[in-house]
C-alpha cells in the first residue's frame, strides 16, 4: 500500500469529520431555537461548545494530509490554493464568528437568569447562528467540489461564487419571516 493513499484517506476521514461536526451544530442550533425551558438550552449549548475539539483536530488534519498531498504529489495548483483560502475560511469563521455567538448565548443566559424563554429565543435568533453554519456548509461543499473537479483558477472561483451564493440567499429570506413572526407577536 503507498503512503499516499494512507494520507488520501485520513485527507477524506478529516473532512467527513468536519461535516459530521456541522450536522452536530445544525441539531444542536435547531434544538436551541425550539429549546422550551432554560435547561434545554442549556443541554444543547453545552453539546455545542463541546464539538470545537472535532473541529480543531479534524481542521488541523485536514491541512496537514492536504498541504503533503500538494506538496508531494499535485504541486500549488489554482484549485489547492483556493481549496487551502477556503480552508481558512472555515478555519477563521467557525471559532471567530459561531464560537464567539455560542460564547456570547452562554453568557447571556448565565447573567440573564431571570428572563423569559421567549427571551431567550429573541436572543437566539438574533445571533443568526442558523445563518452563520449554512455558509460554513456551502463553502465546504464547494471546497469537495473544487477537490473532485479539480476545475482552472476561474472554475475555482466561480464556484465558490456558487457556494457563497447558496451559502446566504436561502436563509435570508427565512429570517425575514423569521423577524414578521416576531414583528407580529
């Protein structure tokens, strides 16, 4: 057996991993906004906290068989840089943007003792976490794309267009219903 297919492998394993870390976060998220008590939210704040450890080993992995893989077998082609800045992306969104909003919920509830549920969800809601994890999930299937195509620089390019798009205008239009719903309550 080569070693490069051992490293295909654990390439492939590392980002199954970080699409089984977003399923976890999208239950968790949906779980949060229909939570009906404090408790609830709590029990699925604190599951969401806890998968940041699938999302740092599977992204450190990720980097480590992707960056051998180029550097030994593909070389810095278009499609590998653009898969690595998306890479980064996720990298950089995930604890910067979803870390910090779950961070902000926790803190929030813990010095907000006495507010309501529906409170609560109003807060939730706002954080836009729903919003914030489907564009983490369009760019990293635009990233699997990119990395089975193998598409030029502006291939590469137009999908994560693509995934951008994909990755915000369907929610958009739930969070408009979303804010009539509580405009209208």
């Amino acid at each position: 057996m080569q070693f490069y297919f051992v490293i295909l492998f654990l390439h492939i394993s590392s980002a199954l991993a970080l699409f089984m870390g977003m399923s976890i976060a999208w239950v968790g998220i949906s779980k949060l906004q229909s939570a009906d008590n404090k408790a609830q939210i709590d029990e699925w704040l604190k599951i969401l906290l806890s998968i940041k450890s699938i999302f740092i080993s599977a992204g450190v992995l990720l980097l480590l068989t992707g960056g051998y893989m180029a550097s030994t077998k593909w070389g810095w082609t278009p499609w590998i840089i653009v898969s690595f800045l998306l890479w980064l992306y996720l990298a950089l969104h995930s604890p910067l943007v979803l870390g910090k909003r779950f961070r902000a919920l926790n803190s929030f509830k813990d010095s907000n003792a006495d507010k309501t549920g529906s409170e609560l969800h109003e807060f939730i809601n706002k954080l836009k976490l729903i919003n914030h994890l489907q564009s983490e999930l369009a760019v990293g299937l635009g990233t699997v794309f990119i990395m089975t195509v193998k598409p030029n620089l502006v291939g590469s390019i137009c999908v994560v267009i693509v995934a951008i798009i994909l990755g915000t205008i369907p929610l958009l239009s739930k969070n408009k219903s979303v804010e009539t719903k509580l405009d209208k309550a």
